[in-house]
C-alpha cells in the first residue's frame, strides 16, 4: 500500500500539486501522520532525483549542440580553404573539429 501511495504522491507532485495538499489528501484517506511523512519524504526523494536526471539531459545536448556548431565552423573552414585555393591545398583546421568533438564528448554518460 505504502508504494502504491508514494507513487501516488510523486505523479501529483510532477503534475504540479503541493506537499500540503498531497498530506491533507493522505490524511482524509486515514492515513497515520508518521506513515504520511515517510511517504512524503520518500516521493519528495524520487521527485527531487527526477528533476535533476532531467536537468542533466537537458545540459547534455547543450552540451552537444555547442560541439556540433564548433565541429561544423571547422570542417566548414577546411573547405573554405579548399575553394579558396581554388583545389591546389587544403588547410585542416584540426582544432575548431578537435575541439567540437571534444565539447561533445565531455558531458557524455
């Protein structure tokens, strides 16, 4: 029962609902006021880590993105150099797709 109410708790809670209303809930269905503070501190637990798994998505393909744009300048650079020369020598700018990979890489997990 206890888990079937926590799951409870932390699905309200990521719909937007408050502490107070979840134990007054709680409370109304008879629920022992020391079993609902246990409830609610272990839903708050799993919220709590929800929110941040989510943040640290979030900053992933942040992370991501900036190294595609850097990596994207680079490879863009080596065949500007190419045209440039009009086909004789290519210039590769290692470092701008180096580093792209690099950001991209970093926040990986």
């Amino acid at each position: 029962m206890r888990a079937a109410l926590v799951d409870y708790c932390v699905e309200q809670k990521l719909n937007g609902k408050s502490y107070s209303e979840l134990k007054n809930e709680l409370a109304l269905k008879d629920v022992d006021h020391a079993e609902i503070m246990e409830i609610i501190k272990i839903a708050d637990r799993i919220v709590i880590r929800s929110e941040v798994k989510k943040a640290s998505n979030e900053i992933r393909l942040s992370y991501r993105n900036v190294g595609f744009i850097i990596a994207g300048v680079g490879i863009a650079m080596t065949i500007g150099s190419l045209v440039y020369s009009g086909g004789d020598s290519v210039i590769i700018t290692i470092g701008p797709i180096s580093a792209g990979l690099g950001v991209m890489m970093v926040k990986r997990g």
